[in-house]
C-alpha cells in the first residue's frame, strides 16, 4: 500500500465515521479516487430492472442505466406515475428502450403474478435493483397480512429475486443489488417481531430494522450463489434529496438540505455495481464505489443463530425454499 492510498483509506474513513461522507461533499471528495466509471455503453444488449423508479433515486438509476445502452424494466406500483417516469428516463436518455412494468412489490400475490409475466417476456436479466421503499408513519398491512415495511423491503425483493433467478442466471455474468440504508447501522437484526405488531409501533425504528434485513438477506443470497453468475450486493446511497425525504423526514430535511446528495448521486453506486460487477469481499455492503462495514466494533458482528432464525421465518413467509448456506454473519 502506497502512502496516497493509506491517505486516501483515512480519510475515507473519517468522512464514514463522522457522517460527513454521507453528504454530497462525501462523494464529492471520494469522487477523486474512486474506481473508474463504467465504459459508455456498458450495458447494451442487457435489461435491467429498477423497483420504485417512479421518483427519487429510482428514477435518476433508471435514467443512468439507459444512458449505459440498457434496456431499462420500470418499475412501480401506479401505472400513471410509471408512464411519466418512463417518458423522463426517454427524454433524457434519447434513442433508450424503456418498458413499463407495474407491481406493488409488498403484495406477494402481484409479485409471483408478475414475475411470471416477466419469465415470459424476456430471456435474460443482467440487473435487478431493489429500490422501492417506504417509510410509514403507522403501521398498515399487505393483501397478506404482513407489516408493509417488512414486505416492501425484505419480502417482495425476496420472493421477486428467487422467481427471476433462472433470468439472473441466463444472463451469465448479472448483479442484484439491495438498497438499503445507513439507519440500518443504528439497528441490530431482531427476530422476536419482525411483523412489528407491538403496540409502540414507531416507522422510523422500523425502517432501520427492515434495512438492517436487506443487507443480511443480501449477502445470504451472495454466499448461497457464490460460484454462479450472478453477483448479489446491497448498499447505502447517503443523504439523497427525494419525494421519499421530503414525505417523511421533513425537519432531517430541512436541516440538511443544502447538503444532500442529489438522485443520480444517490444511484451512482447502484449503476456502477451493476454496470462493472467489481469482485466483492464477505458482506457485501457498499456506498460510494466501496466495500464498507456492516456492524461496528460494539455492535459484534451478526449472531448467527438470528441469521438462521430470520431466514428460516423469511422463507416461511415467502413460502420460497430454505436452502441457505447458514454462512452469513
Ligand atoms: N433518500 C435518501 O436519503 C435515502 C437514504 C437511504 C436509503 N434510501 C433508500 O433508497 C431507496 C429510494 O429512496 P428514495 O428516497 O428515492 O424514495 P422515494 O422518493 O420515496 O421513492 C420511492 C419509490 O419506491 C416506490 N415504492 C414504494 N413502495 C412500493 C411498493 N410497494 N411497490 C412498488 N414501488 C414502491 C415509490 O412509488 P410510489 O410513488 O408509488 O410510492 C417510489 O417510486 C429506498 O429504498 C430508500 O429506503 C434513501
């Protein structure tokens, strides 16, 4: 190691640490030495789909993997405000193939009913991202009964990633990645009420649990397609200016918002994980073109036996196949 790249490593550092990298001035910086952007075109010939690219980072990803050749899978649960995204990513990305594709993606009825719609209409998949997400002030359920947040976030890119796996797969050479959060850094993975039917039920708590989920789930589907083809990640895209933001955490953005990332800088690392499918070390967590910590010092590491247990009830729920490695931790 060189003395610009121990430079570099440290102050990358302190930005993660004091949450300075989060802001627009932590890519800004980071910007100066991090990996290469893909090649243009990187993705011609390839499809790609994005949840929740009907506004906010969803959106910007969708625009940048049509710029990169893709044809971009556009997904949301309202077909008006799918058309109108679609018709922006067409617009700023001219001569770009943009299909529309509707699914409430915490419905898991929607989803198996789309997923085979889409097993039928196309052969390969190079890109799957989850993105959609919400944060709900109370707590409402799904068609099936499940707590929203769980399913939007956990449930539904589940089940949609085990029905498109034969996709993923005949891609040769695909990327999943899950959108999580930093949140989830304040957030142990819990076991006792992932349905969060207490009765203090608190949105922002449990965003940061589901979020917290997705990237165990991530990296559970990584060691259980180590090997194959298909890559699978999941990342935090910082402080984004959002819709989502400005709905639910209006005093946060008020705060800071002269600092907030735009959408496309949110995206970025999405894209280029996709686009580049760089090699990828245990856990699985990225945020700004680099590998970061899923715990802290304090916070241990996962229990492996809460992993087991938050798979098993996953997969229960899902009623998908428990074949997990048992390795993720
Ligand atoms: N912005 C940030 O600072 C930030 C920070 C950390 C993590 N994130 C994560 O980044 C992702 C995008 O965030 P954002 O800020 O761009 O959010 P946003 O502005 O609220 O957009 C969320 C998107 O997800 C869609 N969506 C929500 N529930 C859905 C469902 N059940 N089925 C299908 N689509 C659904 C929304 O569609 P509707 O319009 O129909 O609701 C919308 O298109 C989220 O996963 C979020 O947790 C964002």
């Amino acid at each position: 190691m060189n003395t610009t790249s121990v430079l570099t490593g440290v102050v990358d550092a302190v930005l993660d640490r004091s949450l300075i990298g989060y802001t627009k001035l932590g890519s800004g910086i980071r910007r100066l030495w991090w990996p290469a952007d893909p090649p243009a075109r990187a993705l011609a010939g390839k499809r790609v789909v994005v949840t929740g690219a009907t506004a906010g980072i969803g959106e910007a990803m969708a625009t940048s993997f049509a710029r990169l050749g893709a044809t971009v899978h556009l997904l949301g649960r309202n077909p008006d405000k799918v058309r109108q995204s679609a018709g922006v990513v067409r617009r700023e990305a001219p001569g770009s193939v943009v299909i529309d594709e509707i699914c409430d993606i915490g419905d898991l009825a929607a989803v198996r009913a789309w997923t085979d719609d889409l097993s039928g209409r196309v052969d390969a998949l190079a890109g799957l991202v989850h993105n959609a997400g919400a944060m709900p002030r109370e707590r409402t359920e799904t068609p099936q009964g499940h707590e929203t947040q769980l399913a939007c976030h956990v449930l539904g890119p589940h089940l949609i990633t085990e029905r498109l796996l034969p996709l993923l797969n005949a891609a040769k050479g695909s990327s999943v990645v899950f959108m999580s959060s930093g949140g989830m850094y304040s957030a142990p993975l819990r076991v006792d009420d992932i349905e969060s039917t207490g009765g203090d039920y608190d949105g922002v708590r449990v965003y940061a649990r589901t979020k917290r989920m997705q990237v165990v789930l991530a990296e559970a589907w990584a060691d259980r397609l180590a090997g194959t083809d298909v890559r699978v990640e999941s990342m935090h895209p910082g402080w984004v200016e959002t819709p989502g933001v400005a709905d639910a955490l209006p005093t946060f953005r008020t705060i800071t918002r002269p600092l907030l990332r735009d959408a496309a800088d949110g995206a970025d690392t999405a894209v280029w994980l996709v686009a580049t499918r760089p090699e990828s070390r245990p856990h699985h967590f990225w945020h700004d073109r680099a590998q970061r910590p899923t715990t802290f010092g304090w916070q241990r590491g996962q229990d492996p036996a809460a992993v087991s247990l938050f798979l098993g009830q996953i997969t229960a729920m899902t009623d998908t196949a428990n074949v997990w490695s048992g390795s993720a931790n």
